[in-house]
C-alpha cells in the first residue's frame, strides 16, 4: 500500500475553513491597498507658488509650496503669503528712504530698522571700520569711556529701550552692504508667522539681488535646497559644483559689483579678480561678511572670521579666466555637496 503523500507544513485543505478564511483576508488587503492608492493624491497634493519683483534697484522672487492643497483648491488662494513677504521688504524700503541726514538728535525709528543699525554698528566695530554704514560726518560726542573703535562707528548712537537713534551731525547712511540681507530676513520672519487669516508657509526661498536664504523642509521632495554655482564663478570653473543651503542664507560679492564694494577707511576697492561666497544663519550676516570678505581677501579675513559664532562658510575665488581659478576657504567643506 502506498503511503498518502504529506502536503506541506501549515497549508490546510484546498476546500477547508483555513484556506477560505486566507482567501478573504487576502482580498481584504488588495481592496484597502487600492483604496489608498486612489485616495493619496487627494491629500498629498502640492503646488509651487513664486513671485517675481524689484526692490532696492534690484530684482527679486520669493517662493513656496503648498502641500495641503484641498481636492480643487486653486494654488492662488495661498498667494497672500507671499504677499506678506514682500510687504516686509517693501516696508523697509520705504523706511531707509526717509532716513534724514544725521543732526546729532535722537529720533524715534520703528524696531526693525533700529535693528539694522545696531547690526551696523556691530559690523563696523568688527571690521575695524572697513564696514562703516554711517557715512560721513564726525563721531558724536563722548560719553563717558569709549570703547576702542574707528572714529566712524561712533557716528551712531541706538537706544533699543527708547526706540530711538542719534546720527552725528552731516552722517549720511550707506546701509548697501546690509540692507538686502536685512529685507529677506524680514520677508522670512512674515512668511513663518503667519497673520490676517493667511496660514504660515512652513517652507520658503526669498532672494534679492545675489543675495538669498532658504527655510523650512525642502522646496521639492527628494531634491532638497539645491543652489546652483553663481554665474560669476561658472564663467572662471565650468566644473564648479553647487551645494544645499538648507535653513541657510548665501551672498555672492565680486570686484566687478557695481557700485564697487570699498574699504570705507581708505575709500579703495579690493585688488585682482576676486569672488566671495559667504553662507551664514542670516542673509544680513551673509550680505556684510561677503563684501568685507572681498575687500580684506582671504589673509586678513582669516583673522576676523575666527571670532564669529556660529562659523560661517566662506569661499574665495581668485582668477582672471586664464586657467583654473584658484580657491580658498573658511568652513566651506561644512556644506553638504550633492554628488552627480
């Protein structure tokens, strides 16, 4: 008598309970996977929003995305918050242009331009005066001891508690190297809060001129802040790589800028062919230290770069486009590259 043969380990009957039961909790599953497959897109749907402008003699674009867009919801409902981004820069626009010269009086300013003066005041002392945004006219009177210091950060007093700022008499303001920054920052603090009804952007990019700062998750999903290499630096490198600026701001200052980028204590502008990338928490903080980096070069701003914290990324490049550029850096390896 031949023996029945064994069919395999933990398979029932083809006809038994067990089998049916295994066949409905498989269909069961193929029905739920379906149904989430036709019902992602309705929640996961996202839209990119830009907008284009000029401010401060330069052009501009802010940008978004909006990843819990409504079945049907038109992207252009989300357009006000961008708009809110670019009232930040249009309302430090129109303060820097009713700035008086300085009479030596204190004056009521709102907070956030007293806010770039005090950054100023700082990057003037840390440069030594090569940065000094108060122009010309002398130092305001004494009181009690001065710090060390040129003569030309001390044509500004700000008083954070009063509100107010004394510019010495005949002190005319030169905010350029500061001023952009400042503004996206500004744009970035409105885009995230968030006001009126308009729900805050949870993501963002804002750039004017070469300066920009990115915040938030990735623009787009899987491609992360890519920035790609400045013109000025493609036209010397071809093969120049560009780099993630995630929750970062970037500022790009050339000796061919018009108007030229000076040193404020002798009025001149850097020698040589040069370009500086500077990446920095801040696009204010990025702006100031790519134009002084440019104007000290890369020696003398090894110097002043070690007492900044947290340390920024700073990249000089040296060449005329007869050969391959020559580069230097300060922290540049802390960004993240993307291999091709």
């Amino acid at each position: 008598m031949t023996p029945e043969r064994q069919r395999p380990a933990g398979r029932g009957q083809p006809d038994s309970p067990s089998a049916h039961r295994h066949a409905l909790l498989h269909t069961l599953i193929v029905l739920l996977t379906l149904q989430s497959a036709l019902a992602a897109p309705l929640h996961a749907e996202s839209r990119a929003l830009s907008l284009s402008f000029e401010a401060f003699g330069t052009e501009g674009e802010i940008r978004t995305v909006v990843r819990d867009l409504a079945p049907g919801e038109d992207p252009k409902s989300r357009a006000p918050a961008l708009d809110r981004g670019l009232a930040a820069i249009r309302d430090l626009e129109a303060i820097l242009t009713q700035v008086p010269v300085g009479d030596g009086l204190p004056h009521p300013f709102e907070k956030r331009f007293l806010e770039l003066l005090d950054r100023a005041s700082n990057a003037c002392f840390w440069s030594e005066g090569i940065l000094a945004p108060f122009g010309r006219g002398p130092a305001l009177p004494a009181k009690g001891r001065r710090p060390e210091g040129p003569a030309s950060c001390f044509r500004a007093e700000i008083d954070r508690k009063k509100g107010t700022a004394t510019l010495a008499a005949g002190a005319v303001l030169d905010l350029r190297e500061l001023a952009l920054g400042h503004a996206i920052d500004l744009a970035v603090a409105a885009l995230r809060a968030g006001s009126g009804g308009v729900a805050p952007s949870d993501n963002g990019w804002v750039r004017l001129g070469a300066v920009e700062r990115s915040f938030g998750d990735d623009l787009k999903p899987g491609s992360g802040k890519w920035v790609e290499p400045p013109l000025q630096v493609r036209r010397l490198d071809r093969e120049f790589r560009g780099f993630y600026l995630t929750e970062r701001a970037l500022a790009v200052a050339a000796s061919t800028d018009e108007p030229p980028h000076l040193d404020q204590r002798t009025g001149t502008a850097a020698n040589g062919a040069i370009i500086v990338l500077a990446v920095a928490e801040l696009a204010v903080d990025a702006q100031l230290l790519a134009a002084t980096m440019l104007v000290t070069g890369s020696r003398a701003g090894e110097l002043r770069l070690g007492s900044i914290r947290p340390n920024p990324s700073i990249l000089w490049v040296y060449g005329s486009g007869n050969g391959l550029p020559l580069y230097i850096e300060h922290g540049w390896s802390a960004l993240q590259r993307r291999t091709r």
